[in-house]
C-alpha cells in the first residue's frame, strides 16, 4: 500500500489534476505543507479504515440475513429496500463498538465527573440501541423504523470520512449476493 501511495505522491507533485492527493500536494495551513509520509499514512488510512469497517459491517449483515429468511425474502423481491436494511444493519452491528476520547474541559455526566485528561470509553453500540433513541424495538430489526441516527461512522468531527464510500460498497454487494443467491442459509 505505502508503496502503491509512494507512486502516486510522486505522480501528483509532478502532474497535479483535481484529485485528494493533488490538493493533499499542494494545500497549506499555516505555511506548512503535508509531508511525504504524512500523505502516505493517509492513504494508508483510507485503505484499511475503509476495509476494516465494511468487511466488519457485512461478516454481521450476511449472517444477520442469512438468519432471517422473511428479511432475506424481502431484499430478493425488492432490492430497493437495500439501503434501508444497510443503514438498520449498521445501526443493529454498529462495527466500530467503542472509542477511546480524552476528556479536553471538565465535564459532568450523570453525576460523574471528568477532568482534562481523564479518558473515557465510549460506547457506540450501546448507543445504537439505546430505547431512549430508537424506541421499544432497539435490539431488533426494523425496516419500518423512522429516525435512524445512528453513531456506527461517528459523529461530528471525528465522523468517518468514508461512510459514504462504505455504503455505496455494502449496497452494491448486497445487490449481488441476494441477486446470485437468492435462497441462502
């Protein structure tokens, strides 16, 4: 991968188009430009944080389907619906479970309190089914389920960069799967 982006890097600062690692080359923030091994750990990143959660997310979508012949069915007759079912999956096996945060201002949660430094565990799957948020059918599945707000690409600015990507990827291979095997266990 590494060298795969070393080629590319190269290739942008020599002939820059309108691509990411073009304006990676050419941007400046204060002054400062990217260096070659930060743009390289970023493509890095874009790789294996864009793989990582997608194969998660369809390990637990292909064997949640695979459980569920009525849900299975429904995808077959109307592929339509894929999306919705993609984004109740995700929210259902969020695949990122927990995050690390460091407390930056003091802060009180639920009569806790944090100082600056402390850590905290954040627990984004018990956030995706939270009753408070996703009503009485939280544990379970449901293609009917109005808002869906849930936290499995982050939120604000930590949100991942590629949760578009992801699900244009998890649609696509939940089309084929259900077109080539429609009947699987």
């Amino acid at each position: 991968i590494y060298a795969f982006f070393d080629d590319v890097i190269a290739e942008r600062r020599d002939n820059p188009g309108d691509d990411l690692f073009s304006r990676f080359a050419k941007a400046e923030v204060e002054g400062d430009r990217m260096t070659h091994e930060q743009m390289l750990d970023a493509g890095f990143l874009f790789i294996l944080a864009g793989l990582d959660t997608v194969t998660s997310t369809l390990d637990c979508a292909i064997a949640h389907i695979g459980r569920a012949p009525d849900l299975r069915d429904a995808l077959v007759a109307d592929p339509s619906r894929i999306p919705d079912a993609i984004e109740e999956l995700l929210r259902l096996h969020t695949p990122v479970m927990q995050i690390m945060r460091t407390v930056i201002q003091p802060f009180t949660l639920h009569g806790v309190d944090m100082s600056p430094g402390d850590t905290a565990l954040v627990m984004i799957g018990a956030a995706d089914t939270d009753p408070g948020e996703f009503g009485p059918t939280a544990g379970g599945f449901d293609f009917e389920r109005e808002s869906n707000r849930h936290l499995a690409f982050g939120a604000g600015p930590h949100r991942c960069l590629g949760s578009h990507l992801a699900r244009f990827e998890l649609t696509i291979v939940l089309e084929e799967l259900h077109r080539r095997l429609p009947d699987f266990t």
